[in-house]
C-alpha cells in the first residue's frame, strides 16, 4: 500500500496511528539483492521512483517492474524495448508501451492532472526526445500541450501558436542541429524554459553536443538545460514548476 493512502486513512480514522507508524518504521527500502527499491521517495520528494530499463537484464527488470506496481499501484519505466513490454504486458491490462517515447508503463486512471506544460519540439525527428518528456510530466500529474515541428527554419510556425506557449507555467524546449529553439522562446515568455538539447543532426552536431553548447551559451535568460536527450530530466524538473505555479495561483485565488 502507498505511502499517500497510509496517510489519507490515518486522516480518516480508517486505521490508528500504531498501524500507520507500522508502516513508516520499515526500512524507507525494499532489498532485492541486485536492487534497493526507493519505496519512500515519493514521501520525500513528491515522487515515486521511475525504472530506467536500458540495459537491465530481463530478471531483473520484470522483478523491479512487479514489485513497483505492487507498492505504487502504478510503474513507469523510460528507455524501454519492445522485448522488455512483452516480459510484463500480462501483468496487467494497462501495462502500456509507446514506440516512440520508448516508455512503458501502468497508470491509475482517472487521474487528477493541473497547470499547463508546453513541450515544443525544433522538428519531427526530436519527438521521441519530447514525448519522453511530455508522457513523464503527465504521469506525473501536469496537463501537457505538445506544440511539435516549430523550428527556427520556419519561426512563422512558433508564432501561430505562441499565446497557447505564453499560457504555460512552464516551457520544453527540445531541439537539435544547432539547438537554436530554445533561445528564441526564452526571449519570448515569460516563464522557466527547459531546453533539452538532442542527438539529431549531422556530423558536426556531434551527437548532440552542439545543441547543448548552443543552450548552454544562450544569451536569453530564463533558460536551464537537461543533459542530450534526456527528455525523463526535462518532465520531471517541468512538473516541479508546474506544482508551484499552481500552487501559487491557488493561494492568489484565496487572497483575492
């Protein structure tokens, strides 16, 4: 049982506060011998712990899935195969593997998700990096709008849809070639953007690495840069942010 429904039926009455500290006094892990399941991370940082599945052996990997369903009641891993979906697809119906992303995962449905991320991608061949992002942030509970292909080649495209991008509490930029996309949104909006430079590119891109020296160099401010392609850093950072401008807005609402 998760950490949040202990709390929620210690509220209520539903269980006495010995049960409750039976379960906070277990160690804050759970032993597998190749692995220590961070079972209480969600208690400390408002998240749970996520599977990051390349190069996990099989064994492994179907045990760490299992036992995070079992605690969580949901799992999310990044960096996925389509031979790691077909060791868990039976254990449940919603087990999910999306080819693009590379995720897989089981969700609670109907999940409650807030605020508004905007995760904007330089070109089609950056997807994969922004939907790794975006699935992550809404599986972490943020609404998401994908505003995909609006590079600098083409800037008339960003600006049709730049009040939808200005209305976010937080801005994805993802991009490679010379990572350009980034710094023409910081100078934009007026919220944080998280610029996620990608492997995609020519041989002088250097598997992402102009990208980021381009982020990291960028004279906009407002700009924070994830490592290439990391587009799991980009959503989990996104919904930080996003947790607290709606927080913010909820108590501005409560002042007024």
């Amino acid at each position: 049982m998760e950490a949040r429904e202990i709390l929620r039926r210690f509220k209520e009455g539903e269980i006495s506060l010995e049960e409750a500290e039976h379960y906070f006094r277990k160690q804050p892990f759970e032993e597998m011998d190749y692995a220590k399941l961070d079972t209480h991370r969600e208690i400390r940082s408002g998240f749970p712990e996520v599977i990051y599945c390349s190069g996990k052996a099989d064994v492994h990997f179907e045990k760490i899935f299992r036992k995070l369903y079992e605690e969580n009641g949901e799992v999310l891993g990044t960096r996925a195969t389509t031979h790691q979906y077909e060791l868990v697809k039976d254990l449940s119906p919603d087990v999910v593997y999306d080819e693009i992303s590379h995720i897989i995962k089981i969700e609670k449905k109907n999940k409650k998700r807030i605020g508004r991320i905007a995760v904007c991608t330089a070109g089609t061949a950056d997807i994969p990096v922004a939907e790794e992002a975006a699935q992550v942030a809404e599986y972490f509970g943020s609404n998401v709008v994908r505003i995909y292909d609006v590079g600098v080649s083409g800037i008339h495209r960003l600006f049709s849809r730049l009040e939808m991008i200005q209305d976010a509490n937080c801005i994805i930029a993802v991009a490679g070639m010379e990572g350009a996309l980034a710094s023409v949104l910081g100078g934009l909006v007026d919220k944080p953007v998280i610029a996620v430079p990608t492997s995609v590119g020519y041989g002088a891109s250097m598997n992402g690495l102009s990208a980021l020296l381009t982020m990291i160099n960028s004279c906009a401010n407002g700009i924070a840069v994830v490592n290439i392609d990391n587009g799991y850093g980009a959503g989990y950072i996104a919904t930080q942010i996003n947790r607290m401008g709606c927080r913010g807005q909820e108590e501005e609402e409560e002042g007024k």
